[in-house]
C-alpha cells in the first residue's frame, strides 16, 4: 500500500474491509487497515452505522505488501425475502493476524431486481 492511500475492498456491494495507510497507529478505528467501514444511509440517525475497528493494527509499513484473508458470508433468505441470518465476517486476517472476528451486520438491505 502506499504511503497515505486510502481504498477498500467491497462484499455484495455494501461491506467494505477498509485499505488504508495505518501502519504505527496505535488507536485504530473502522476507517484503518483492517476495519470494516461504517455504512452511510441518509435516512437514519445516525447516518452512518455498523463501523468496527479492527482487534489490532497489523498494517505493514507503506511500500509493502498488505495480505488479507477473509471469510464472509452472504445472508440466508427465506423465499418470502425474510432474513433467516445476517451477513458476517466469520474472520478476517491481515497480514497473518486476526482482525475480525463473527461480526454481523443486523441491517440487511434486501436487494430489489428490476423486470
């Protein structure tokens, strides 16, 4: 990554696994290496909800390599729509160190299609 960068890497179009230059932090939030960022919904209050920092910073210095294993799973729907499990990061690991651990996401935004 490098120095001061800032991306992400999106599930389903709405979880973000957040990519950013945090190497040497020490108090990290759900905008650092390793956080799943805050959703964003003008309808709420507060707008933006279900941010979560990572367990520990594990960002590598800028300029190096960033690995990242996770492992997600998409929500469970009934026929009907109804949500029978939420979406969840069952891990995720940055450069070889757990940084998420089981977190769910209760606001599941059913996607309509189009016809």
């Amino acid at each position: 990554v490098p120095k001061d960068s800032n991306s992400g890497i999106y599930l389903m179009g709405r979880y973000e696994i957040q990519i950013l230059d945090s190497h040497g932090k020490e108090n990290v939030g759900y905008g650092d290496m390793g956080g799943l960022y805050r959703r964003w919904d003008n309808n709420r209050n507060p707008k933006g909800f279900d941010g979560v920092p990572p367990l520990i910073n594990a960002a590598n210095p800028a300029g190096e390599w960033q690995k990242l294993i996770i492992k997600f799973r998409a929500p469970r729907l009934a026929k009907d729509g109804k949500v029978l499990e939420y979406p969840r990061f069952i891990s995720v690991y940055l450069n070889d160190q757990l940084v998420q651990k089981n977190n769910f996401f209760r606001f599941y935004y059913t996607c309509f299609s189009m016809h």
